[in-house]
C-alpha cells in the first residue's frame, strides 16, 4: 500500500489524477481507489482496473529505475506522463468505442 498510495511521489501522482477528476481527494489504499472511482467517476466502471494497473505500474517502473538504476525521478510528473502513455498505448487494445473513452481520458 505504502509505495503506491502513500508515499510522497504517490500521493503527487494521486492528487493530479484527482484534480483530472475535480477533487482534492486521494486514496490510501486499493480499497479506496474503487471508491474514490465511483464517487468522482461513476459512468468509467469498466476503466477502475486499467486506471489503477497504468498508475501502479507507472509508479512501480520509476521506483525500480530509481532503486535499480540509480536514475532519479526528477519530477513526479515523469510518473503522471508515463501514467497517460501507458493509457494511451492501452486503448489501442479495446475496441472502438472503450478505446475513444480510454483515451480522451489519457489526454
């Protein structure tokens, strides 16, 4: 839970997807991503699992190059960009009408 909703870069990360959806707000668990969703986004049901996939590996891939690589995160909007481009290259994999909404959401 700690890496992806309640350290500092996380909690960057969630407040930008928060303020996309018009709130302050921001989840410290899994538990309360999908309410979060339900509460800011509730038509995107079918979009809670890939949002919440594209941000855990979003966050998941820094922390790695960071650790690993010994590449620091410069600025947590490095994780948000990968975040949108992870939805982005996603919604080529849904058909036609799920891909439009997938990825007006990404931009």
């Amino acid at each position: 839970q700690h890496l992806f909703f309640t350290c500092p870069v996380a909690r960057v990360i969630w407040r930008c997807v928060g303020v996309v959806l018009g709130t302050e707000m921001c989840p410290n668990s899994y538990w309360q991503y999908f309410v979060w969703c339900h509460a800011f986004f509730p038509a995107g049901q079918k979009y809670y699992t890939v949002g919440l996939a594209a941000a855990c590996w979003a966050i998941w891939l820094a922390r790695n190059r960071a650790t690993f690589g010994k590449k620091q995160i410069k600025t947590p909007f490095e994780i948000v960009f990968s975040l949108c481009s992870f939805l982005l290259y996603w919604a080529g994999l849904q058909q036609e009408e799920g891909a439009k909404e997938l990825r007006s959401g990404a931009e």
